[in-house]
C-alpha cells in the first residue's frame, strides 16, 4: 500500500496541472452535491444560478499555481455572491479554503493575512445579507477554517522556500566545484604544456647543434661526426623518454601494466641532483658550461627542484640558440633564507630573447608558482644573464646538521 502511495504521490507532484485539474473536478462535484435552496436540506434541488455559482467558486482551481491571487479572487466573489442569495452551502467551501491555501504557499506573510482578511470579511457580509439560519455559527467555523489554511499555507510555504534555498545553494556549490575543475584542468593544460615546450624546446636545441656539426665535419673529421651522432641519439631517447613520462601522467594505464612495455612505476620528475647532468648535455653540444653549487644544501620538495631545474633548461637552451660560439655559468646558491640560481653566458647577441615567449613567459610563471622572481637581462659588457630566487618553503631543512656552513662544488 505505501509503496502505491508513494507511487500516486510521485506521479502527481510530476503533473502539477493534472493535479490542479483533478482538484478543481473534486471541488466542483463536492460544491454542486452540497448546494442546497434558503433553508433547504442536503439532496434538495435548486435553481440554476445556484449551481453556476458554485461552479464558478469551484472551477477556478484549475489556474490557483499560475494566478493564486486572481483564482482566490473570483472563488471568494463568486461564494459571496452564491450566499448573499440565500443558497446554502451543506458540505462547505473547499475551494475557497485551497485557493486561500495556494496563496499563503506561494506569496509573503502580510499578503496572506490580506487576502485571509478580505476572503473572510467577504463570506461573513455575504451570510448576514443571505439571512443565514446561523451566522454566527457559520462565522465561527469559517474564521476557525480560514485560520487552519493560513497556517498550514505559510508552514508548507516556509518549507518550500527552505527548500529552494537548499537547492539554489547546492546549484551554486556545483557551480563553484565544476569552475574550479575547470580551473584546474586550464593550470593542468598549462603545466604540460610548459613541461612540453621545456623538455622538447630543449632537446632538440641539443638536437640541431649536434646535427649541423655532425654536417659539417662528416668528410674531414670522422671522431667528431660519430660523438656528434652519439650526443643525437641519447639526447633523443631522454627525450622520448620525459614524453612518454608526460603521456602517461595524462593517460595513466587502467590495468596492471607489463613490465617491459608499460613500466608501473614513472621516472621521477628531475631535480636539483640533475643539474649536472644538464650541464654535461650541453657541453656535449660544444657549449663550455662551468657548475656551482655554494652554501648549505637543503632538501626541497620537489616542486621547487622542477622549478630550478627548468628554468636552468630553458636558460642554457636559449644559450644554445642565441648565444653562439661562447661560454656559459650555472651558479646555484643556498642562501639562509632562499635558493638562488644564475645562468649566465658570455656570448655576443644579436638581439635579446622574446620577453613574450613560451619560454621566458614559463619560466616567470614557474616562479611565481613557489613565490618566486625572475630576472632577466643583458650583463654588463657582453653576455646575457637569468637569476632565479626561490624562497625556502616551511619543509625546507638542512641535509644534514653536521655539514659544514659553506659547501662550494666547482666543475667545468
């Protein structure tokens, strides 16, 4: 039986206007069943214009979602008028308590009580010029039930604008969540394509000088050709390894992955301890490149390490582009308070690298990212130099309390 109920419940909240339909049908049967002459019995037969005011203050229920005012207007004259002429109403006046009902539901408090006042000073002038047999007993039940639906109508109208708040808020909650999913896909698609531009940008930088050196000394010099086609082909599967790194962060495997073809567990993103690495790359690409490294380390979460270690990537790739046949430095210092990393090249520069481009553009947000500044520029004299500072997060702590304040790592 519940389970019919719920079922009923169900179908009639889905049709509001079926519901209302089916109200106005009851009402009006009820009205016409209950509708008797001046001082005449229940079953008793009356005039028709008796009938066609009961159903004019029944019928009107069809509209009381769209026009609640309106409906409870014309329900409330049209009983009026059916009292005032001295018909009588056995089984009383649903219509006009629904209606009265509708109102308190979808409108505010003072034009409740409003329109209750006027619905009830109408009935009660209307039996008093209709010479009730006992109007003040139908007084009585009319303010009793006038009451019951002004209370009911506002309980169930405080319920539902509960209701519509809860659900405006949990629309603006998921707003909010899917805008910052966005977000975060949008500074997701960034930080790829960051790490994209880095990784290839620089790769193939090391790519092209070993390429056009390798043509140009094929004939005289073998050796150098053949260490020119080495630096080629292990630049190319770090690179196609860093990708392939990158593909799978994006489509991470959804079984368990085989360990020759899809190894599980990723290349860890590089750091600080890669630097030399780097380095020894681009001095294999015929760029001289001095390391080093002073202060007291600190282990940095690896988010900062990436930072670092890209922009030196990106600041050594422009070396190799615009620089031309020169030296280069990479100092990283471990200050007390911040981590500072200078790249600098001694080379002659026909025109400065694009502030507007993917690269420097990167290298800015990456800092900025941790708190940290970029600055970039010409040297004094000849060269061009890029230094990063990087403030210490919370986590940062020393390696180890028994090394010595100042570690200084020189290589060439």
């Amino acid at each position: 039986m519940s389970a019919i109920i719920a079922r009923l419940r169900h179908t009639l909240d889905s049709r509001p206007h079926f519901t209302d339909v089916l109200l106005a049908v009851g009402a009006t049967i009820l009205q016409l069943l209950g509708t008797a002459p001046h001082n005449g019995n229940f079953g008793q037969p009356t005039d028709v214009a008796a009938y066609g005011l009961a159903i004019l203050g029944a019928a009107p229920l069809v509209l009381r979602r769209r026009f609640p005012l309106g409906t409870l207007t014309l329900i409330t004259l049209s009983m009026g008028a059916f009292y005032a002429l001295g018909y009588r109403g056995i089984l009383g006046q649903p219509a006009a308590l629904i209606a009265l009902y509708t109102v308190c539901v979808r409108h505010p408090l003072p034009t409740a009580l409003s329109a209750a006042g006027a619905s009830l000073v109408t009935f009660d002038i209307s039996v008093l010029i209709g010479r009730s047999e006992s109007p003040i007993g139908d007084m009585v039940i009319a303010f009793v039930q006038t009451t019951a639906a002004v209370v009911i109508g506002r309980s169930a109208g405080s319920r539902s604008q509960r209701l519509a708040e809860a659900a405006e808020k949990a629309d603006r909650i998921e707003r909010e969540v899917q805008l910052e999913a966005e977000q975060a896909v949008a500074e997701d698609r960034l930080r790829i394509a960051r790490e994209l531009h880095d990784v290839v940008s620089h790769h193939l930088s090391v790519i092209s000088v070993q390429a056009n050196l390798a043509r140009y000394v094929l004939d005289s010099t073998p050796e150098t050709t053949r260490s020119a086609l080495d630096t080629i082909a292990d630049t190319t599967t770090e690179a196609l390894d860093e990708l392939r790194r990158l593909l799978r962060v994006l489509r991470p495997p959804r079984y368990e992955p085989d360990e020759e073809t899809e190894p599980g567990v990723y290349r860890p993103q590089p750091g600080l301890s890669d630097l030399s690495a780097l380095v020894t790359r681009v001095q294999d690409a015929g760029i001289p490149v001095g390391l080093l490294v002073s202060g007291t380390a600190r282990q940095l979460p690896p988010g900062q390490q990436l930072c670092a270690y890209r922009v030196a990537q990106e600041a050594l790739t422009n070396v190799l582009k615009h620089a031309g046949t020169t030296t280069a430095e990479l100092c990283l210092t471990y200050h007390k308070e911040n981590l500072t990393l200078r790249v600098t090249d001694f080379g002659e520069r026909a025109t400065a690298p694009n502030p507007a481009g993917h690269g420097l553009i990167g290298m800015r947000e990456r800092a900025e990212m941790y708190g940290g500044v970029i600055e970039i520029g010409r040297r004094p004299g000849v060269g061009f130099e890029i230094i990063l500072t990087l403030p210490y997060p919370h986590a940062g702590r020393l390696v180890s309390a028994n090394e010595p304040e100042e570690v200084e790592e020189r290589t060439e």
